[in-house]
C-alpha cells in the first residue's frame, strides 16, 4: 500500500524595495465579452527574497504583479460556486530573477496604495509549494509592515 507524501508549504518572503502603479481605461473590443470597457489597474512590487536562505543568498530580484480580479469579488460573495480556489498567485524564475503574479479583491488596492505610498509595507510573505522546474503556485499571501523568521514554514 503506498503512502500519499504529505507535502508542508515553502515561504517565499519578499522584502520590498519599490513599487509602481498603472491604470488604464479604454474601449473594449473584445466580443465575447459583456464590458463596453477595459480595465486596467496594476500593481508592481519590486524587492528581494529573505526567505528561503538559498534564495536570499543569491541576491535575486523579485517582481510581483499584483492585479484586482472581479472574480475574486464575485467568488467570494456567490453561494453557487466554490468560494475557496486552489490558488490566489503563482512564482517563476526567468533567468536571474523571479516574476510573480497575485490576486486581490479590488476594494483591496485602495489601501493596499494607500499604505504603500506612506512607505508602511515592507514585507510580502507568500505560501506555496516548494519550487519545480523554478516554478510554484501561491496558495496564501500577506502584505505586512514585519517579518518575524519564526513565523515561516520550512527551509527550502
């Protein structure tokens, strides 16, 4: 009989070093879908990994789309439909650095600028599955003022 493997979460920390913010607002040509417009509001986190060591030893820069999805809103208020997805971003190396994608609700980035622009975020703290092939999915995340080294979860 065999074992299923029960794999622990990797953290993959982030400390900011910078951000940028872009908005958009267009005609939408697109026809299979219902908006008149298009949207576009994005968040870019720029920093370096603390955590795990070997990826904080490296000195590998880090950057992180951070975008608001409607869907994120609408799951979360739905009683027909799943409200738990298997992931909310993902991580992947391209050559000497990360690229990483995560979602929000959008009545999350007001604040989320808010307390960027008056420099209180210092921090991401992501949870996911150790890193394949330099890629992994993002099951949890947290933007924070701290990080407390005990707060992790194993060493990678």
């Amino acid at each position: 009989m065999k074992h299923k493997h029960i794999e622990f979460p990797v953290s993959y920390v982030i400390k900011i070093t910078g951000w940028d913010w872009c908005y958009g607002l267009g005609h939408n040509d697109w026809r299979d879908d219902n908006d008149s417009y298009i949207e576009y509001r994005h968040l870019y986190i720029n920093g370096l990994f603390v955590h795990p060591r070997k990826l904080a030893e490296e000195n590998i820069k880090v950057q992180l789309t951070v975008m608001s999805d409607p869907k994120v809103d609408q799951v979360r208020r739905s009683q027909d439909e799943d409200p738990s997805p298997l992931y909310v971003g993902s991580l992947e190396r391209r050559k000497e650095r990360f690229e990483g994608f995560i979602t929000l609700p959008g009545e999350m980035l007001s604040p989320i600028l808010t307390t960027l622009v008056a420099e209180k975020l210092k921090f991401v703290n992501m949870s996911g599955e150790k890193l394949r092939r330099h890629k992994t999915l993002i099951r949890f995340y947290q933007i924070s003022a701290t990080f407390d080294e005990e707060d992790v979860f194993s060493e990678e």
